[in-house]
C-alpha cells in the first residue's frame, strides 16, 4: 500500500490541498513549530518528574524507559493506577497545550478548507501507555456528540510513532462515504460509526507513521482508529478540532430573515 506523502504547510498549499479532498488526509512536516511541541514535551517532563518522586523511593528510579522525558512514567502508572488517571487529568489543562492549540494555522487551515467561521474544539494530549489496551478505540468517523456539520481534526505526534507504537489507522477516502449509520456493537463502549464490512475493501484501512512533529489532519468523515501500543516506550500525541461556528451560521441565518 502506498505511503501518504509529506507535505509542506507554507510552499505545497494546492497539492496538499488536492490531496486532503480526494483522500481525507494530508500530513505536513512542519503545519506548527517544533518549540511548541517541545514546549509540552517540558511541561509534561515536569508533571511526570514530580509525581514520581513524590510516590516511587528511590530505589525504583532506574528506570529502561526510552523516551527521556517521560522517564518514570510507565512504573508510576503500574505501581498506581488513580496516579496515572490523576496525571492524564492535569496534562489536558497544561498552558503549553493552549499555547498549542491557539497556534494561527489551525484557524487558518480551516478557512482555507472552506469554513467561514472556524473555533477550536477540545484539545487533548492522547497518553498511552505500552500494552494498554482500554483507551483504543475501533475505527470510527469523528461524528460523535459534534454539532458542526463540517469539522477537521489534527493530530501531531509528540515522539516519533512507528507501526509498533500503535502508529494511527487511517482509510484514505474513506470521507467520500459521508456519515454512517451507527452500527450495533456488542461492546457498548462503540455502538458507533464503525466502518460496515462492505466498505472495508473499497477503502482499505492502513497505519500511517508520523514523525515526531508531523501533523495529520482528517476530515471529520474520514475513517480512523487506534492500534495498539506495542512498544516500550509510551506514545504521545495532541488532538485538536477545529469546527465551524454553529452558533455563527445559525445567528447569520437569523437575521437574514
Ligand atoms: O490516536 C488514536 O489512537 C485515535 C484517536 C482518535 O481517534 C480520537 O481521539 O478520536
Ligand atoms: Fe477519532
């Protein structure tokens, strides 16, 4: 299967855009500055440093973990699972991640894909962990519980994420098919939007592999999900929507009358 391309947010604006309508998803190389990936990467390093000698002695601090920053973590979640959800919880409100989020191309990339009056919704750091399986989710449109009938969603990794780190799913052009219908499920976590069978060779789902600081952007129809974390390091990733301003369309809409 082929690989998705790379592309350049400030020198390929017509390729990348071509690309994104025929198949749902574009990855650029350099859509947000390294520093402010880096900047959560501090603040996180911080967050995690914390916790961990406040609750793990001393002698569990010798830890294999790889990626530097996060050192500690894996063991802390181990020893304490209230401690791990408590962590997940602070991440989503660091001010890096405003910083982040109000970065001026994730406006300007949904203007340029037609909205008129984009706002950002729900940022949030994904965390997860070697061989957890619990948070993953099945394929899926990004359809649940939005409002906006037209919506985009960026996900940048924060280390590099290869097939084995649970590296995303994506089924390129899969967006073409518009919304689907719930589906029942037996697990009641996901009675929705799972990609019906017969979709499934039409639109093969592949993982895609970012890079450190890569950002992939989806149409909100797009079919994604989750792979396992197969690693043994932990994978970080930011998850930013950006939607039109309902509340926009519908007040215009109202005073057109
Ligand atoms: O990064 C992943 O594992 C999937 C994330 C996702 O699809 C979501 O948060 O909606
Ligand atoms: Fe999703």
């Amino acid at each position: 299967m082929n690989e998705i391309p790379r592309f350049s947010f400030n020198h390929e604006k017509e390729a990348d855009y071509r690309y994104f309508n025929e198949n749902g998803c574009v990855i650029f190389r350099d859509l947000i500055e390294e520093k402010y990936s880096d900047k959560i990467i501090t603040e996180l390093q911080s967050v995690i440093q914390y916790q961990v000698q406040k609750h793990l002695n001393s002698s569990k601090q010798d830890f294999l973990v790889a990626n530097d920053f996060d050192r500690g973590l894996i063991e802390l979640a181990r020893y304490n699972d209230t401690l791990r959800e408590r962590l997940y919880n602070i991440i989503q409100r660091l001010p890096s991640l405003s910083n982040f989020m109000a970065h001026p191309n994730f406006i300007q990339i949904a203007k340029e894909l037609g909205m008129s009056e984009p706002i950002y919704l729900a940022p949030h750091i994904r965390m997860d962990l070697p061989n957890e399986e619990k948070f993953l989710i099945p394929p899926h449109q990004e359809i649940r519980g939005t409002r906006s009938p037209n919506m985009i969603f960026m996900i940048t990794a924060l280390v590099d994420t290869d097939k084995k780190k649970g590296a995303l799913l994506v089924a390129p052009g899969s967006h073409k098919l518009g919304p689907l219908l719930p589906k029942t499920n037996n697990d009641i976590r996901y009675q929705y939007e799972l990609m019906p069978e017969q979709y499934q060779s039409l639109y093969p789902i592949q993982q895609v592999p970012l890079h450190k600081y890569e950002t992939i952007v989806l149409n909100m129809y797009t079919v994604h999900g989750s792979s396992p974390n197969n690693s043994l390091e932990t994978r970080w990733s930011t998850i930013i929507k950006s939607g039109e301003n309902t509340y926009a369309i519908s007040s215009k809409s109202f005073h057109s009358k």
